[in-house]
C-alpha cells in the first residue's frame, strides 16, 4: 500500500513538472503576450501622466502641474508601478533575451537562432519607416499644434521637448530607414529611442547564444557579458537569457512547483511592487522606503537601474514557475491587448500628442487640472486602442510576413 501510495505521489510531482515545461515549451506563451500589453499600457500611461500631470512623477517641482491624490498615489507607492514607464521598457528588454533564446535552449538547434537572426530587421524595420512616415505627416500637416499650448498650462518637461519644429520629407526619411538605427534620430516619435536597444540587444543574445551552444562553464560567459555590458540596457536582455537558459535546460521549474511554497511567491510579487514603483530619482526620496534602496557610493540613476533590473527578471522568474499567474495572465483579452501591444507602444504618442492634446485644451476651457486630464488620457487610449487593431493587421502583421519569407529564403 505505502509503495502504491508512494508511486502515485511521485507520478503526481512529474505531471506537475511536465505541465510546467509544457507551458515555457509551447509555440505561443500567451502569458508573456499579456505581460507585453500590460506592459504597454503602463507605457501610455506614463506618458499621459507626464504630459498633463507632470508634478506626479516629480513631487517637489514647484510650479509643475500636478493634483494632490494623483501625486500620492501614483509617486511611489501604492500605484507607482502602474505609471512605471521606465519599468516596462526594461520588462520588454528582458522578455525580448528569454522570448528569443528559450526555444533555443530546449533544442539545441542553431537553425533556431539563424532564423530569428534572418527575421530581426524587416520585423523591427517596416513598422518603424511607416510609423516615422506617419508622424511626418502628421507633424508637418500641424497635427502636434496643440503642443505648445498643453506646455502653456502644465509646464510639462517632456511635453516642452517634442514637436518644436518643423520637419522635412529628406529628414523623415533618413530618420525611417537608418537614422533610427544609426544616430537615434527619434524626434518624430521619442519612443523609438528603444528601437536601436532592441535590434542591438537582439544580436546580442541571438550570437552569444551560438557561442556557447553546449559550453560546461557558460555561466562564466553570461557573468562576464554582463560585466563587459555594464549598466545598459543590454543587461537585460543578457538577464532574459539566462532564464530560458536556467527554464529549459535544468530542473528549475519542477524544482520550484514542488518545494517553493505560495508565500514565497506572494513575497517575491511584494517586492516587485515595491521595485516597479520606485521614482525616477528626484527629491521627493527622503522619508521613504526608497531611499533605503539607495546604494552607498554608487550613483542614485544608476542605483535605479540595478534594482529595476533585478525587478524584471524576478517578476518574470516568477511568471514562467507560477501555474496560478499563467492561467491568469492567459486570460483572452490580456493575449488579445497583447498582441497589439507592439502597435499600442509606437502609435500612443502621437495620438497623446495630436488628439489627447486637443483634448486637453478644450477641455481646460471649462474644466480642472484633473478632470481635462481624465478626458484627454482616455481620448488617448480610446484612440490608440482603435488605431493598434489596424496598425497590427495592416503593418505589423506585414511585417511579420515579410520577415518570415526573407528568412525562408535566405535560410535554404
């Protein structure tokens, strides 16, 4: 009987197991989809916020706009991590290593990288040159013409850099094909500056990846990688590697199903929380448990960025172990938000800066500080959402195609 009972319990562990591998070695991990959207949105938010609420995010910046119960909520803690813009970029970076090296790390198969490698360019390329041709035409035809009138009434910092001038077709189009790339040029849609972080860092992993194929002592590699890459962002995606390297070639998923227990989870999210809100640094540190964050004798931004580091990779550790999350995360319309979350992030901004601040103005004729922000972040997000479902059928899904065929051609 007790070996009977003794079977059942192991043959129980090892279906655990195997569902947890199951779900990292899927085709599509929707849950990391959804992750991407959620991403997104914390994104469109944070860009809403600083157009319109700019004092939230710097609490003692005097003759900034901002409102008292957005500053308390959304600086810091409690809901910090929602308007966390920083945050999710980094997430993205990190998702970008695992997402791209994961299958990899299960087969061994350098066909695998080659493929990614072939698809790279014209997947991030064509729905940059359109989005850069877009903002060309909606900066030159006078769509960002409220900009200057949103800086007027919340003296936002970011809204005072963007859009002061006037752009020309040779310039849009050096900007679309390699001036992105090559020189940042990202004047007609700031948020591109993470365009040349993503083709880069792709690389990055996709080659070192090859390098240390079956390599005993590659955990050497990755130390030194991360050493060599310092505090930039290419960590991250050096971070995402070593997870699907760590989820598909150890025990590390089955070791975590069958002895962490929930607490566990519940204290590593906490801390997340904690992390993912943490502020840009400004003077409003003092008093709060973020200055105990603050690393002796290293700079504060550069402090910030380790622990934003150390945040992603420990939400998305606990993401790929945690059943529970992934059957949440897998929620339909979170896959769906998901799946725009590309076209969500490259269109948002020059809808906030078009129509939001249309919006805006307008509604500050008749309404408070709050209130017109309230209406023009959801003329943003309304629009955005709109505008994504097409921008994925018409663009991104294009692009997919096209990478896919030069891929398969050039891979016979």
């Amino acid at each position: 009987m007790f070996v009977k009972l003794q079977s059942f319990i192991l043959g129980r562990m090892r279906l655990r197991g195997a569902k947890g591998r199951k779900a990292v070695d899927g085709k599509k991990l929707g849950y990391l989809e959804s992750i991407r959207g959620l991403a997104a949105c914390a994104v469109v938010f944070a860009h809403i916020i600083a157009a319109y609420l700019p004092g939230v995010a710097q609490q003692q910046a005097g003759d900034l706009v901002t409102n008292p119960l957005a500053g308390r909520l959304f600086y810091g803690l409690p809901l910090g991590f929602m308007a966390s813009g920083h945050f999710a970029v980094v997430l993205f970076f990190v998702l970008s290593g695992f997402v791209l090296t994961y299958k990899f790390f299960s087969s061994n198969n350098q066909q695998d990288l080659h493929r990614q490698a072939a698809k790279r360019f014209f997947r991030l390329a064509i729905p940059i040159f359109a989005i850069v041709m877009v903002a060309y035409v909606m900066v030159a035809n006078g769509a960002m013409g409220y900009t200057d009138r949103v800086v007027e009434l919340t003296n936002s910092p970011e809204a005072a850099r963007n859009y002061h001038f006037t752009p020309t077709l040779n310039d849009a189009l050096h900007a679309a094909s390699v001036g992105v790339f090559t020189e940042r040029d990202i004047k007609l849609n700031p948020v591109l500056w993470t365009m040349p972080i993503e083709f880069f860092g792709s690389f990055i992993v996709l080659g070192l990846a090859a390098f240390i194929g079956k390599v005993r002592h590659r955990w050497i590699v990755y130390t030194g990688a991360i050493v060599l890459l310092g505090d930039s962002y290419y960590v991250c995606f050096i971070l995402g590697m070593m997870l699907a390297d760590v989820v598909q070639r150890t025990k590390f998923v089955n070791f975590v199903h069958e002895k962490v227990s929930r607490v566990y989870f519940a204290v590593a999210l906490a801390i997340v929380l904690v992390i993912a809100s943490f502020p840009l640094p400004s003077n409003g540190l003092e008093g709060t448990i973020f200055e105990s964050l603050l690393i002796a004798n290293v700079d504060t931004l550069y402090a910030f960025k380790i622990w934003q580091y150390f945040g992603a990779i420990l939400l998305l550790t606990v993401i790929v172990t945690s059943p529970l999350l992934q059957r949440v995360l897998n929620n339909k319309i979170l896959v769906i938000l998901g799946g725009l979350s590309f076209a969500i992030y490259l269109t948002h901004y020059l809808i906030l800066y078009s129509a939001g601040h249309y919006a805006y103005v307008l509604s500050r004729g008749t309404y408070g500080v709050s209130l017109s922000a309230i209406i023009a972040g959801s003329v943003t997000v309304v629009i955005t959402l709109g505008v994504a479902v097409l921008w994925k059928k018409y663009i991104d899904d294009m692009s997919v195609r096209v990478s896919r065929a030069f891929a398969s051609y050039i891979l016979k």
